[in-house]
C-alpha cells in the first residue's frame, strides 16, 4: 500500500484513498491527508493532497480504511499495562496442578532465595472469577506451594481490583509468610482484608481482600518485591506499543501520579522516547491541609495555572481525592517511593478537608482533579464555594470518574464551567450490575447524554480495564452492563460519532490544547490512527470489532499493521 512520488511538494507524508473523520464541524470529511515536520499539512481530495508529494514523500493507499485524530485517553493509567508484562502469567490455567506446573517452571528458571511473584488467577484483563475459574473453586495453599518451590518466596498476587472486582485472593508459600512476619496471631491494620487459617488457628497462605483497591501490599506484604524506578521505565516503554497499536497517541492522567511515576516518564521525555504524548496531575503524599499548604506555596510552581512542559510532556495540578481511610493512607505513604500497581498516592480526605484543600489550591492557581464516582453531591458544596472566590472553570478545573449524579449537581457543573472526564467501562460495563435495582436502573450513571445536551464538556477514558477505546466506544454507544448484558440507562446511550468525540477532540480541552490536538486540520499536531471502519456509522454492537492498522504521533509512524 506504500510508494514514493517523484512529483515535488510540501509534504513528508501522504494518506490518500481513505475515509477520512476529521472531527473538524467545519469540514467534517474528506479523503486524504498530508503531513510535514509532525504537522498536519492538508487534508483534503487525494487529487489535491497529491500535489504536495516530493521525492521524499512517503505516500499510503489505504484503499478505504478509516481515518481519525489520535485516541486522547482522558483517564489512561497507562503506565500498569506493562508492568503486567513483568510477572509471570497464570493466563489458562484451569486446576491448581496447572498452577503448581507454572510455579515449578519459573523456580526452575530462578536462583534460590529469589522471590517468585506471579500475576493473579483468572482470565486477564479483568481476572474475574479468580480461583472459581479453577476446578477446585479454591486457591492453592502453602504446602502446596511450598511442594513445588521449597527454595523460593512465592507469591500469587491478588487481582487489582480497578481491573476486576472484589474479593481478591493472595496466595503465599511458608518462605513468604515468614519472611512478612505472618503468623498465627497477625491481623490486618486495614479493613477488608482477611488471613485465612486452618483449624488449627494456622495461616492456610491465602489471604482475601474485599477492597475496591487492594492495601494488602502496603498492609501484609512489606517483603514481597517493589517495582522500581527501573521497572516503572521499562512497563512504560512496553505500555506504550500497546496502547500505540490501538490507536491512541494522547493520554491525560487526571487522577495522579506518584514522584517516582512522575520520574519514569520524565526520563523516557528526557531520552526522547515518548510516542504517546502524556499530560499528568501530581499525586500529592502531604498528611494534612498544613503540610498541603507548605507544599502548594513554595514546590508546586511548575504546576500552576496551565502547567509546565512541552507537547510530549506536561505537568498540570494535583488530584485531590475524596473518602478514603486514614490507616491506609499512613501506611501507603510509609512505602512510598512504593505505590503498587495505582501509581498513584493514597488518601483519605473528609469532605471538610476536601474544601480546605481546594479552597488553597484555588488561592495558588492550582488545577483540581478529582475522582467522585457516586459521591458528586457531596463535592459540589465545596466546588459552588470555591467558584465563587475563583474562576475555576477558566482554570478548567475537572471532576473525573462520574458514576451516578443527580440532575441538579451536573446544571451545577455546568454554571461553573468545570470539565468532566467519564470512565464508561468501570460504572457501566464492568460496575452494571451495582445499579440494576436503582428506580431509573441507571440513567443518572455516567449520564453522557443529559451532560452533553446540558453543554458540560466531557471526554472518555479506558481507566485502563481494559485500555483498548474500541471496548470504551462500545459501551458508550449500547451501554451494556457485563453480568447479564442488559442496557443500562439506554436514554444515556450515545451515537457513534459523538462517542468518538468524547475519545478525540474533547479531550484537548483538559490541556488547553484545542486550536492544536484532536482535529485533522492544517497546522494541527499529526496523530493520526488508521482504522478498519467507520465508528461514525457501523453498527453500534460492532464497535468493539474495530481495529487500528496505522497509528502516527506527531508525524511518525509509532504503529503499523498494512
């Protein structure tokens, strides 16, 4: 599909014979499109577009492939995909005999005393079910670990719920209860979290977590290795092929991360190495509204107002959580620079210090993120308050990861202008089943057409379960919950076109980047992914079908597949 043209031109890259979505209202289509020095050049006929090819123009027949602005994942956690990649897999196993045969395998291959850590039981990327996806409906035990690796620590990770769902089950060998002091007489310091024991009172090496977010790392498992610095640069690397072969080249990481995720990309920007562009909100560790105040002041410069960095690389306000418990987030920030698989820094915030907060980060023109699931109506007091001392929504201050909102609280939103980032995939598709028995049976969950007709501006986010958006344009568009595939909330569904909308150009609005990113328009950035039809049309079921043969970020092919 690819060839030079001698004719000469002012571009260095030209797609022609397509269907081309420009997501531009002001030239919505078209057939071709040119780019020069990361740039879009033209878009236009391919007669046209032809005439910009010189020598060294590489040109591609896409013969009626579909083309689009780049995937902008408003909501990515793009960096624990490749960390997945750095356990060993326990994907395909059905028995606990499979699973013993796996860690027999990998203590082979591992020199004594070396821990053996392994991804969770079940069917990646959610794990649901983990050991009821066994015939033995159960999780081995420590002797059975012990049987196959008496020389190595072993540990079965549980399942990180954001991925899946609740109860997560971690399973230890007697090296590796030893070595994290767990004995007959240990108890959890967080709630949820339970150590189960034989009838003689002895700890059987399965734990179970019943956590939204698992503590038991920071709680248990204070031997069980880290991901460094290192590891955290390496999963970055391989997330972003992954994320690059679906067709995003944008991701906005609103709900924080840590110092040392912060450094990981930081050093892949300093190398040049990024092929996604990243925009991320600082994870604060601060314990109280004094320390928060000390830091906002006198460390937090670069993050002010708009941010600080470059087109590949942005730094831009702090995520200020809400809910959570006071002991795990002691304990977390006793691990750090450790923060597991979240990246990002635990808290636990009241209400009254949520407005505390917001109302110093306003007074230091510090952008606020915050996650609100089911809880809005608890946060807009605060926010109306803060809005009318500030102009938080010129600042585009964002609330992200709505799940269910109250009418009244989203005209709120809209009077302060504040941004709202969705996760469609978590309350809609994989969370459903929480709102079956609600009397509308979820159209006030993730409610993207009473926030659209309502003029909020929103974008979408994969939340990285899972980070393919063709799975995120599906569920948008039919909303269909998992545990038996009802519609959920079917007057809230959305088009195919506006679904795409909310995964392309809206999101450069949470960078300020709009005259810039998330159009194919002449002068804008060339991220460009090339797919295999049109989700402006198909049918809405087949959404999730789709798959991306070309994705370009800033002018260079990052993924190809013609």
């Amino acid at each position: 599909m690819t060839g030079k043209s001698q004719a000469e031109g002012g571009a260095d890259l030209v797609l022609r014979g397509a269907r081309v979505i420009t997501m531009n209202p002001t030239a919505p289509a078209a057939d071709a499109v040119a780019t020069n020095n990361g740039r879009i050049v033209a878009v236009g006929t391919s007669d046209e577009i032809g005439k910009l090819a010189g020598p060294d123009t590489e040109i591609v027949d896409l013969d009626g492939l579909t083309v689009i602005p780049g995937f902008n994942d408003t909501h990515a956690h793009m960096d624990r995909e490749g960390l997945k990649a750095q356990r060993p897999s326990l994907e395909g196993a059905q028995s606990i005999a499979d699973i013993l045969q796996r860690v027999s395998d990998v203590a082979a291959n591992t020199p004594p005393g070396e821990w053996i850590v392994t991804m969770p039981v079940g069917t990646p990327p959610c794990y649901f079910g983990g050991p009821e996806t066994l015939a033995e409906n159960r999780m081995p035990t420590r002797q059975e670990l012990d049987s196959v690796a008496p020389d190595h620590p072993v540990c079965i990770a549980g399942v990180f719920a954001n991925w899946g769902a609740p109860p997560g089950y971690t399973a230890l060998n007697s090296r590796a209860l030893e070595l994290n002091g767990i004995r007959r007489d240990t108890e959890p310091r967080c709630s949820g979290i339970e150590i189960d024991r034989d009838e003689s009172g002895e700890p059987t090496g399965v734990i179970i977590e019943t956590n939204q977010r698992p503590f038991i790392e920071f709680d248990l498992l204070p031997a069980v290795p880290r991901f460094g610095l290192q590891e955290r640069i390496d999963g970055i690397r391989h997330s972003m092929q992954v994320y690059n072969a679906v067709g995003t080249t944008s991701v906005y990481e609103g709900h924080g991360l840590s110092a040392q995720t912060v450094a990981a990309y930081r050093d892949l920007w300093e190398k040049g190495d990024l092929s996604v562009r990243v925009a991320l909100t600082l994870s604060p560790a601060w314990r109280d509204i004094a320390e928060a105040r000390t830091i906002m002041r006198d460390w937090l410069g670069h993050a002010r107002g708009r941010g600080m960095g470059d087109p590949w690389f942005w730094i831009t306000g702090v995520h200020i959580a809400y809910g959570g418990e006071s002991a795990v987030a002691d304990l977390a920030r006793e691990d750090l620079p450790n923060t597991g698989w979240s990246g990002f820094v635990e808290q636990a915030v009241s209400q009254k210090d949520f407005r505390d907060y917001c109302l110093t980060a306003a007074e230091y023109d510090l952008r606020v993120h915050t996650i609100v699931g089911d809880d809005l109506q608890d946060l807009v007091p605060a926010l109306v308050e803060v809005g009318e001392r500030y102009p938080i929504g010129e600042r585009r201050w964002v609330v992200e990861h709505i799940g269910r909102a109250r009418q009244e609280d989203l005209e709120t939103l809209r009077k302060l202008g504040v941004q709202v980032t969705t996760i469609p995939a978590y309350f809609v598709w994989k969370g459903g089943g929480w709102y079956a028995d609600d009397p509308d049976f979820g159209e006030s969950v993730v409610a993207h057409r009473a926030m659209l007709d309502l003029g909020i501006p929103v974008a979408a986010g994969t939340d990285n379960i899972p980070y393919d958006p063709f799975f995120t344009l599906w569920v948008m568009s039919t909303r269909h919950e998992r545990h038996e595939n009802r519609v959920l909330g079917p007057n809230q569904r959305i088009s195919g076109a506006e679904s795409l909308d909310l995964l392309t150009r809206q999101g450069a609005r949470l960078t300020f980047e709009e005259d810039r990113k998330g159009i194919l328009a002449s002068g804008y950035y060339a991220d460009i992914a090339v797919l295999s039809d049109d989700p402006t049309s198909m049918d809405p079921e087949k959404l999730r079908d789709l798959r991306c043969h070309l994705t370009i970020a800033g002018g260079k092919v990052v993924h190809r597949d013609l």
